[in-house]
C-alpha cells in the first residue's frame, strides 16, 4: 500500500470539518455526561490514590519498651470505608497535632499489603530521644483514637522490570519494618523475589519482631533472616556490622539487588561498604531515613552567618516572620512556629513541601536533595532538608 503523502492533501476539504463537527454535536443528545467518578478508571484511582484516609486505632502491641506496633482500621463514620491498597515497602504520612505545632510524620506499613484489603494496616513506632512525634505517640495513643492518614506513598518497592531476583536487605533498628511487609508479600505470593534479610542490632533484646520473622522464614524458603549484633556475641548469629565481606558471605552468585532502611549513620557507613562490592547503581536502593540533621558534618557545608536566622514565610500572599536556629532544617522552625507546610517523607524525596526560595542563603545535603534540574534553575527548595545560612524569605504553596 502507497504511503500518503501530504502534499497530496487538498486543504479544501479541511474546511469542511467544522460545520461538520458543528452538525453531529446539534443532532447529539441533550444526555448530560456522567460525572467523573462514574468512571472504572477514575473509580480505581482514588480507591488507590486517595487524598486522605480516616482510620481508627483498633490494637496497640507493645513489641518492647520503647516500641509499639498500632493496628489502624477504616473510620466509616468519617467516609473511610476501606483502606487503599500498597506495595510492600511504602509507608503512610501521620497528621499530628502537639499543641499548637500541625505537622506530619511517616511511618513504614509493617503488615502485609493482604492485610490492607481486609482493611487492616499495621504501623510501627520506635522512642526516639528528644523525638517530638515518637514521644507524643508512644506517651498519648491509645485504642480507638481516630487519624487521619495520608495514602501509601514511596517508591522502596520490589520492582522485578528494575531489581535482581534476590534482595539483600540490611535493615538497622525500626527500619526493620518495610522488610516485614516485604517477608509477608513474598510468603503470600503478591511478592515474587528471594530476601537474605541482614538484621543489624545492639544486642538480642533489640531485635524486634524475631519470632515473626523465624516463622515467615521456617514456612517460606523464599525468606532468610541473618541476625547480626554488633554489641554481644550470640548463638546462630553474625557479630559486627554489616560490611562488604558480611554482604557476600550470603549474596548468591550473579547480579542481587541491595535495599537498605535505617538511621542516617548507618547509611553512611553502608553505602562505603556497598562500593566495595562494585554493585551497579541500579540494584542499590535507599529508604528514606527521616529528617536530616546535622549538617555541618558534611565536607561542602559552609558556616552560616549566626547561629539564628529570621524566616519570612509568604503564605497565601499573607507574610510572618520567624526566629529559627540554623541547626534546624526550615521545615522543623515553621512547624514550631504553628505554620502547617505540606509534607509527608520529610526526606527531601516526595516534593510535597515544594516551596520557592525568595532570598537568601540556604544549604541542601547532596544526598537527600531531590529536586528536579528546574527547581535548581527556579528557585525552588524542599523544606523538610533546607537548612538557613541566613535570613530567608520563601513562598510556601498550601494544599488545596
């Protein structure tokens, strides 16, 4: 068959096209067009994608002292009536009152995405010391509590078109958590990947979810667990940290793929040991760790000006100035201040705190800044891992 060329077209003809559009909307219907969300497409979006999610505190497990698992079920008194589907690996954002501070905080689903289709999530909290939400949860939560969550968000998902057959999870301290929710996917099914999951700790009574763990493993051949305490030395387990030589000693032959989740030194340090092994970048991946503190500990940070700053914040065309200290990332002096910005991973990652720098000198850490080459071009900084070297003034864009 001939290929049309357009120079055969004759130009004429196009101008019929109108009247004839005109005729055929004039002999249509007067049937009024479904609303959107009548729609399989639409419907299936926001069941999965949803704004937010109301949900109610119906279990509360004391894992150790300083830790507690709560089990969150769907407020159908405030339209919740099921809870969004995830992949193992995301985590949900926690909206958070204290005082007169309105913030969020994410925390890493624990239970297994099955359990989300009976309408149950499982979300993990750990004290942290002098941790303004983790005090305020583990001190005042109780059963029947009711939240208001955000959708599951993140991208520290297995994904077999991108990641190796085999996982090599090195997990420290409650960043064990995303991996539980990935042992339970891979025994039920909805996961098809092998996990050698490195478990660092202190000691043996730091280890948490042990017995969970062992069972998902004694079922599941799938699912190897490898204890590793740096502190005391113990019976069917590694001591030290979680080194190169560790890594290999249990990676199978070919490519694997390495996913990590713990607090900021341990990525530090894991990172220098994962070089060692010349894995391509691709089957590395990071969980977020939270929010970033100490940044004068990085080579290319530069000394602010004072060890406070002031901070005028353009809000919806209404402006506040604020006292904030440069230790804090912008994000956190806000917050402090009872100035709600949009957030959810806190990490630098998810854009969601998108907000136009003004003036001023500001610092972003190389490894968590995750803006696009065009905010770097506009302007545009992540609260939640700007750091102020002087006063600022920035335009925060609320939710709608």
């Amino acid at each position: 068959m001939k290929k049309p060329n357009i120079s055969s077209l004759n130009p004429i003809e196009f101008t019929k096209v109108q009247p004839l559009r005109t005729e055929t909307i004039d002999k249509a219907p007067a049937t009024p067009i479904p609303p959107l969300e009548s729609y399989r497409a639409n419907a299936i979006a926001k069941a999965l994608h949803p704004k937010r999610q109301f949900v109610v505190i119906s279990k509360i497990d004391e894992i150790s002292s300083d830790v507690k698992t709560f089990t969150l079920v769907p407020n159908e008194k405030k339209g919740t009536t099921a809870l969004a589907y995830f992949s193992a690996g995301q985590y949900i954002s926690v909206s958070l009152t204290i005082g007169q501070i309105t913030l969020n905080r994410p925390y890493s689903l624990s239970s297994s995405p099955k359990a989300a289709l009976g309408g149950e999530y499982k979300i993990t909290v750990k004290r942290v010391k002098d941790g303004l939400a983790t005090n305020y949860i583990l001190d005042n939560f109780k059963v029947g509590d009711e939240l208001e969550i955000s959708a599951p968000l993140g991208h520290f998902c297995y994904e077999p078109l991108r990641d190796a057959a085999t996982v090599i999870g090195l997990a420290g301290g409650s960043g064990i958590t995303p991996f539980l929710s990935l042992a339970h996917a891979i025994a039920d099914g909805d996961e098809d990947a092998n996990l050698v999951l490195l478990y660092g700790s202190r000691t043996q009574k730091d280890v948490l979810f042990k017995n969970e763990f062992d069972e998902i493993a004694k079922s599941c051949d799938k699912v190897k667990v490898v204890y590793v305490l740096s502190d005391e030395s113990a019976e069917g387990c590694e001591s030290g940290f979680l080194t190169a030589e560790l890594i290999k000693k249990y990676a199978p032959e070919g490519d694997y793929s390495v996913f990590m989740c713990g607090p900021q030194a341990m990525y530090v340090f894991a990172d220098k040991e994962i070089a060692k092994l010349g894995i391509r970048q691709k089957f590395v991946r990071h969980e977020l760790f939270g929010e970033y503190h100490n940044p004068e500990k990085e080579a290319d940070y530069v000394a602010p000006e004072a060890p406070t700053c002031k901070i005028t914040v353009n809000v919806r065309g209404e402006k506040q100035v604020v006292e904030a200290s440069v230790e804090d990332t912008v994000l956190s002096s806000l917050e402090k201040h009872g100035i709600r910005v949009p957030a959810h991973c806190r990490s630098g990652e998810c854009g969601w705190c998108h907000s136009r720098l003004v003036s001023g000198k500001v610092y972003v850490p190389k490894s968590v800044d995750g803006r696009r080459l065009a905010d770097l071009d506009y302007g545009y900084v992540h609260p939640c891992c700007t750091f102020p070297l002087s006063d600022i003034e920035i335009v925060v864009y609320p939710e709608a």
